[in-house]
C-alpha cells in the first residue's frame, strides 16, 4: 500500500525498520537522523510530512555536531563553517556521495559515512571530491556531444539520443540538463556490448514513467520503470531506432501539436530594496526547501545589469543596480552559453526583471545576500 504523506525514501524505509528492530525511535534518529536527511534529500523526495520532519531533524544534528566523514566533507567541499540546509546536501554533499556508485567506486562513500577516525575522513572526502571531479568533466563531455546533436533536432522531438561513448554513470544528469535548455522530454543512452541503457526526463504533461511502461509491454525495452518525470530502462541496440519513433509518437499525443513553452511560476515580486538579509532570514523559516516544497521563486522588477563576468565553470556572476540606488550580488549558475547567460553578459544598460531565489550567505560572521538568478527577461 502506498505510504501517507508521499512515501517514504530507502533510507527512509531502513530507518524504520531500523526503529522496529530497536524499540527506540528517538535513538536511533538520534544516531542516524543525519544519514536519513542526506539520503531523503538525495532521493528527491517530496519534504513534507514524516520527510520534512525527519529532514529538519537529521539537519539540526549536521548543524551541531556532524559525524567526521560529514565534517571532512564539508571542508573540502570549502562549505565547513556555513548552516547546512536541504540545499547544501542536494548540491554539494549528495552529488559527491553519488559520485562514487556513479563511477563504480561506491565503497569510498560508505567508508567515509561509517569512520570515526578524522585522518581517514580526510583522505576519503578527498577521494570523493577527486571522483567528483572525473564525473563532472565527464558530464561536460556527453553534454556537449549530446547538445550539438539535440541542437539538430526538429523543434518539438522528443531527445532521444545514444552513443557507445557516454558513461552510463552520468547519462540520468545529461539528461535533466538536456530537458532543461530545451523545455523538451529527453532520453539519454548509453550503449555497451549490444545492450542499451537509458535514463529520461520529462516535462509537464508527459508521465515519462508511463510512456517506458508501455514501450515495454511492446516488447521495445527489456526493463524500464520510473514516474511522471524520470524513468530508467534497457532495451536491446536492435530496437533503438523503433523506441526512438515510439517515444516520439506517444510525446506527440500526450502534448499535442502546439509548440512546448517552458513556464516558471513566480511566487512574489520585489524590489531591490527588499533583497535583505532580514527577508532572507524570514524566507528560511519555510525551510527545508526541496521536491514538495520547493524554495520561493521571486521577480526581481527592473534591475540594471552593473557589471556581469563569467566564473568558474560557465557561471555567470553578476552585480545589479536599480534606478532607486542599492546593490545586490547575482549568480546565473552554468549559463554561459545560455540564452539567459548570454543576455546578462550582454545586457547593454538595459533594464532586467530576473527570476530566481532569495539565499542568505554567512562566512567569517559576515552576512549578505545573493540572487540566484534562474531567467531573465528585458523589461
């Protein structure tokens, strides 16, 4: 039967049995409270109800007094000495955890998550962080094969794209950014020894888990599953070419004929003015922000672009200014060759309303804000 409140993770799932077997619910959250939030929050599950509780609760016990692998990792992520919050894990702690079942090396982050000893915390932090790195420039690799070939495709296609050269560790990632730049569904394969596997993502309107259940009672796949907006599956090589035609088939009914606009829901709109640590500080009361209860998206109205330069690997940072005066510091994350990037590197004075979210910043006892900026749009 389905679990209330939007089920629960696998660790989840261990933690209460682990609860069953030891009689102590307290205890044992006590004692692995912070591995249940880091894996609900990896698994992207939905932070409301027993998650959201039992997320909140593993996070205070990070904040106080993390196990040493959690705290080695911390420091050489450079994120030691910051609160840690749903976001820290999803896009700091998790994808180097995951890094290593990724790359095949999976033992790397148990031994990290399971030591007492600082010096071997250390050394397996690092190990992670260097595994992290390999998957990243992977990453980069099948992206930009990947986007030059999608960029070819007719306009409202489903992506449905293989090589033999892509790691099977990294497609699932490719494909979520695929689906991103291009607000179209996107499936992503890698092929070995005559066997494909592949990894999907979807956008509003397609159930992708649906559309990889029926390709395999079609007898296209050999083994699929997923829910309305990712989905994994096998198929053998022979039948790629009639899963591409199918998955296109079954995109154009569910969609229609209508051309695909990706939307972002706002959920205020402030000005400059507003941009404070104060209302940061008021925004974080919401917390944790994750799948269910997503971070407040706001408008920033009529902003200039003060200066913009690119940092890192493809970030784009940027100053912004209004015409009441004030300041505030900007991040588009990865979007250098971006439309969005693009026009803020190339904003000529122009006004800006810019969506993104609101995140307060604490480091050496300074605090200040920063808007991460998800669209932008000349007004």
């Amino acid at each position: 039967s389905q679990y209330p409140n939007g089920g629960l993770a696998g660790v989840g799932v261990a933690y209460k049995l682990l609860c069953a077997l030891e009689g102590d619910s307290t205890q044992v959250l006590r004692d692995y409270g912070d591995l249940v939030a880091i894996g609900t929050v990896a698994d992207v599950m939905p932070l409301t109800g027993e998650n959201r509780y039992l997320v909140a609760q593993g996070l205070a016990q990070i904040n106080t007094n993390p196990r040493p692998g959690i705290r080695a990792l911390l420091h050489e992520c450079g994120a030691e000495g910051r609160p840690v919050t749903a976001t820290t894990i999803g896009f700091t702690l998790a994808p180097r955890i995951n890094a290593a079942g990724r790359l095949g090396k999976t033992a790397i982050a148990a031994l990290l998550l399971l030591t007492d000893d600082s010096a071997d915390a250390d050394r397996y932090a690092a190990g992670l962080c260097q595994l992290n790195r390999e998957r990243q420039e992977l990453e980069q690799q099948i992206w930009e094969e990947a986007s030059a070939i999608a960029c070819r495709y007719p306009p409202r296609a489903p992506l449905v794209l293989a090589s033999d050269t892509w790691h099977q560790g990294v497609i699932g990632i490719v494909a979520g950014k695929l689906k991103e730049r291009y607000g179209l569904p996107a499936f992503v394969m890698s092929v070995e020894n005559d066997e494909v596997k592949g990894s999907a993502r979807s956008v509003p309107g397609l159930n992708i888990g649906a559309l990889v259940m029926a390709a395999k009672e079609k007898g296209l796949l050999t083994k699929g599953g997923g829910h309305n907006m990712a989905a994994g599956f096998s198929l053998e090589e022979k039948n790629l070419e009639a899963f591409r035609r199918f998955a296109g088939e079954y995109a154009e009914r569910a969609l229609g004929k209508e051309k695909i606009v990706p939307t972002l829901e706002i959920d205020g709109v402030i000005g400059l003015s507003a941009a404070t640590p104060e209302f940061a500080d008021k925004l974080s009361l919401l917390e944790p922000f994750g799948a269910g209860n997503p971070e407040p998206r706001l408008m920033l109205g009529g902003v200039r672009i003060i200066r913009s330069d690119i940092v890192g690997s493809g970030h784009v940072r940027c100053v912004l200014g209004s015409f009441a005066g004030g300041s505030l510091k900007a991040m588009a994350f990865r979007a250098a060759d971006s439309e969005v990037g693009k026009a803020l590197l190339n904003h000529r004075g122009e006004p800006f309303n810019l969506a993104g979210t609101l995140r307060k910043d604490t480091w050496m006892g300074r605090t200040q804000v920063q808007f991460v900026i998800e669209d932008a749009m000349r007004g």
